[in-house]
C-alpha cells in the first residue's frame, strides 16, 4: 500500500493493539467489542463504525478459528481507521478459493457453534474500503483493513 501521493493514510497512528487468544470461543468476539466501544467513545460515525465493528469480528474469528491466536491493531487518521490483523498459524494455501462465498474448510464443531458459512472474508471485502491479505503456508496470515468514514 505505497503511493506517491499523500493521503490520510499518511497520518495514520497506532491507537492499541490488542491479543486475540486461538481456539478460545469463549473469549472470541471480545477483541471486535473492545475496537467498537473504543471508536464509539472517540466519536467514530455510527456507520462508519459498524463496518469496523464487521470487519473486526469477521478477522477476529478467522484468527480464533484457523490462526491459532495472534493480534489486531487499530491505527486513526482523520476520516479513516485501518485494522491490522495478525496470525502466525498456517497461512491461506489458495487465497482466491478462501475469498470465495461459501467456501469454508470450517469443522463440524465450529459450524454447529454457526461459524463456517463462508462469509467471513467476503464480508471484510464488503465492509472496507480497500483491504489486502499477506500470507505464506506455515508462517501465517495477516489482513489490513481501511474504512473510510
Ligand atoms: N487467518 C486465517 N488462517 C488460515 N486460514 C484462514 C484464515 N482466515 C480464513 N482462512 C481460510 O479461509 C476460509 C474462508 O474464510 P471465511 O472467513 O470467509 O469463512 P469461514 O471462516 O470458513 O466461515 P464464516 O466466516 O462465515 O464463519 C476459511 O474456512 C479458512 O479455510
Ligand atoms: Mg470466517
């Protein structure tokens, strides 16, 4: 995400950064709650907010589900806020696929708790402004996410 203008995106500045534990479905969702209620103390525009509130949960599960654990950072600029979510589990092995509605290698458990409709990645590409997914097999994953208010 280099451009040779400058944007918003040059001011962005890190707010917090918060740990998402893996397989933890007890805790899962708690993460995304936090950024909301964050951003709603701040004065963050409901809509706006909301598909943080999307984006941040749908990453946030993934990272519960498949990721084994890891991180998402909040970063403000004025009129944007990008989300920056780490794993170091096994990595995506066919990107394409998993942006795909539907698609879903979730387990039995996990779609009896109602995850694994394959709407999750789809989801983030509706609800943000631009996002891109870096991963390797065995290293891990991490997906950046802008919404602009
Ligand atoms: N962080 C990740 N690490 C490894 N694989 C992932 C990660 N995020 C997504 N995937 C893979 O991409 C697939 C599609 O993800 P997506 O979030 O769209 O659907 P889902 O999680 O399976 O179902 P839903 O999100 O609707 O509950 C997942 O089933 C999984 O195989
Ligand atoms: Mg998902």
């Amino acid at each position: 995400m280099t451009s040779p203008n400058h944007g918003p995106q040059d001011l962005l500045q890190l707010v917090q950064t918060f740990i998402i534990k893996g397989d933890d479905f007890a805790a899962a969702g708690s993460v995304s709650l936090a950024i909301k209620k964050l951003l709603k103390e701040v004065g963050f525009p409901p809509e706006a907010l909301r598909r943080v509130a999307i984006t941040a949960f749908e990453a946030e599960m993934n990272v519960v589900m498949y990721g084994g654990g890891g991180e998402v950072s909040l970063f403000l600029a004025p009129g944007t806020a990008r989300l920056v979510i780490k794993d170091h589990g096994p990595g995506i092995p066919d990107l394409d696929l998993a942006m795909q509605e539907g698609w879903s290698t979730a387990t039995a458990a996990m779609r009896e708790m109602g995850f694994g409709a394959g709407m999750g990645l789809p989801n983030i590409r509706k609800n943000s402004s631009r996002f891109h997914v870096d991963t390797a097999l065995g290293q891990g994953t991490t997906l950046t996410a802008d919404i602009d208010i």
